[in-house]
C-alpha cells in the first residue's frame, strides 16, 4: 500500500512538491504528475506553488518570482470583442497589464505559436501586438472556390487550443533560455485540456512530454490534471522517456486537509469515490432518500460495464433480490430535493444498508484508504 501523507491547507502540499523537485531529504525529480477530482483545490494548489517562489520588498511589490504557470486564470487573460456593434471584426483580446505577455513586441510568437497550433486545428492567426489583439481566419470552399473568411468567432475548443499553443510557444522560450524568461525555475500546468475531445486530449499529452523532455532543459515542471486519459498518456510517455517524475492522488478530506497519495497508471474511477462515500452513509446512518439515486447510478454503470440489460441482473442471487430491486426502482425515481433533503425511516435505512452491501460484497469492491 503507497503511503498516504496528510496536509493541514494546500500552502503545506506546495511546498512538498517544490521539495520533491529540489530533492530536499529524498531523491531529486524533473517532474511531478498530478491527479485529483474537480473540486479538490488543484487551481488554488498551483497559485499556492506560485505564490511560494515569489519574493516582495518591504512595500508589498513583488522583486523575483520563479513560476511560469497555466491554469484557469491564465485562460482569462484571453477574451473575446465580438464586434457587436458590426458583428464582422471579431478577435481575441490579450490583457496586456498581464506580465504573462511582458515582452511580445520583441519576441515575435507568431511562428513559435503558429508550428503548435498547426499540429491540432487548420486556422490561420495573425497578433497584433500594438492593440494586443488576434484575428482568425479559415480556408473555406464557396461555389467550388476557396476562399479565405477573416475575423472568424473560433469554437472553444479551437480558442483552448490557440490560448495553450500560446503557453507553448512561452515554455519553449524559458526552456530554450530566452533572456526574457531566464527567470523561470519551475513549470506549473493544471488541465489545459477542457473542452478538448479525446483525440486532442492525447495530442496535447504527447506534444507536452516532447517538449518536456527536450534536451537540455533545466525547468521543473508540474502537471495537475482531473482528466484520467490525459494523465495515462503523460504517465506512460514520461515512463518511455525515463524522465524522472513523481506521480501523486490529491484527495481533498474536508475540514481534515488534504491526503497525498503515490500513486500509478491504475485509471481512476469516480463511482469508487461514490461508493466509499455511500459506505460512510451507511456507518453514520444519515441516510437520505436521495442516496439511493446516487446507489442506482453506480449499478447502472455497473450493469453498462458487464453488458446487462437491466441493473437488476446485478444484484442476481443476493438475498431478496426482488424486494433489492422494487426499492431501487421506487425511492431512486423520487422527485428529491437536494436543497431540502429528507432522511428516510428505520427500515428503509436498513433496507439500503442490506442492498449497499449486498452489492459491494458480490463484487468485492476495494475501498481506497486515502478516501477514509
């Protein structure tokens, strides 16, 4: 069993990967890989990590910082002027208060942006750097002609895409030691992949570790993710290249912290996290009509795994199977309010006790330890 480390607030869990990457008291690695549910603090995890490599004056401003980091608010930096006035020039704004963007007139992203982007969708961009603005355009076929459609609205796939091309282009100047980014020790990605579909999702995957793995980069990197795909093809392409990585479960535990876990390729299912939750339902007997919707769930995706028709067929052989089955069809098709719940009776509590574990016993279901 990986051992399991408790951490009072998210600041304590930042500076135990920055330790991991320094090699304080244990072996040094280029890189940590990241897995947590939504929810569980992985936007604030990555500001606590940068907000631990900067250093402040005795006025407040800020006088060095090491962190280049993608996340949710640098997608915000980003922002859409649809002309809704004409609706014909629409771009994408670049906030340039931001020190994200320190520098653009002299390095000349185009290119660098241009041989990423290139790599996932057919679109043509051009910056302009003086109004800090981007203009798309798109080769259509009209009449059996091509043509060229400027100042297109682009989808929001297309827009992740440009604006983690954009980050790209950056991470390849740091890596490559531009003067303008000599700055930057460390590396923190949290899940540029949202409202990417699959195929991208595992283009974004290798295209990062190639890069990451570049010879000759000196930049530890960080990669936060919820997305179970995205972290088995970075898990197994780190592996391929030998990099030198950790590879964590972030667990949020409530009011008790947070719980770091070792962890492997092992895809992470969320109905186990349901169920060990419904297991503390049932040990704390608050137990609510709404819990049998979330019961019934986990067996219809039980029932899809092993090609039944009905999830009835799941609970085959247990001790009143039919009774099991009326209940579940009656108290999960209930019109339950989750904002004024209802806890149910005695013996609808031990009747949802009797199906919990009926079911969990016949497929012997493992209850992860970080989850108590």
């Amino acid at each position: 069993m990986s051992e399991i480390t408790i951490f009072t607030d998210l600041a304590e869990v930042a500076q135990h990967l920055r330790k991991d990457l320094i090699g304080d008291n244990r072996k040094m690695k280029n890189l940590v890989l990241l897995f947590a549910h939504n929810g569980s603090g992985k936007t604030r995890l990555s500001m606590e990590f940068k907000q631990a490599g900067k250093k402040v004056d005795v006025d407040g401003n800020v006088t060095s910082r090491d962190t280049l980091y993608f996340n949710a608010f640098t997608e915000d930096l980003f922002f859409w002027n649809n002309d809704l006035e004409n609706d014909t020039n629409r771009v994408l704004k670049l906030n340039p208060d931001s020190v994200f963007f320190d520098g653009l007139h002299e390095l000349d992203l185009d290119v660098k942006i241009e041989s990423f982007f290139n790599n996932y969708v057919d679109l043509k961009f051009g910056i302009d750097y003086d109004t800090s603005t981007v203009a798309f355009s798109r080769s259509m076929i009209v009449d059996g002609n091509e043509q060229t459609v400027e100042n297109i609205k682009i989808s929001r796939g297309e827009e992740t895409l440009f604006i983690w091309c954009f980050f790209l282009a950056i991470c390849q100047l740091a890596i490559d030691k531009d003067p303008a980014y000599s700055w930057v020790k460390y590396i923190y990605i949290d899940d540029p992949i949202s409202s990417l579909d699959e195929n991208n999702a595992i283009a974004v995957a290798c295209d990062l570790c190639n890069l990451i793995t570049t010879e000759g980069n000196m930049i530890k990197t960080v990669i936060s993710t919820h997305h179970g795909l995205f972290f088995n093809v970075l898990w197994n392409e780190l592996g391929r290249k030998k990099l030198k990585n950790k590879r964590y479960f972030l667990h949020c535990k409530g009011a008790d912290g947070y719980a770091l876990q070792n962890t492997n390729d092992t895809p992470f299912f969320h109905h186990i996290a349901i169920l060990s939750e419904l297991k503390k339902v049932c040990e704390s007997n608050k137990i609510y009509t709404y819990h049998f919707n979330s019961l019934r769930s986990i067996l219809e995706k039980t029932a899809t795994f092993f090609g039944y028709d009905k999830i009835d067929k799941c609970i085959v052989g247990l001790e009143d199977e039919v009774l099991f089955e009326r209940a579940l069809q009656l108290f999960s098709h209930g019109k339950y309010s989750i904002f004024d719940p209802v806890e149910m009776g005695d013996d609808n509590k031990e009747l949802f006790k009797r199906i919990f574990t009926g079911f969990t016993e016949k497929y012997e279901f493992h209850f992860p330890e970080i989850f108590n």
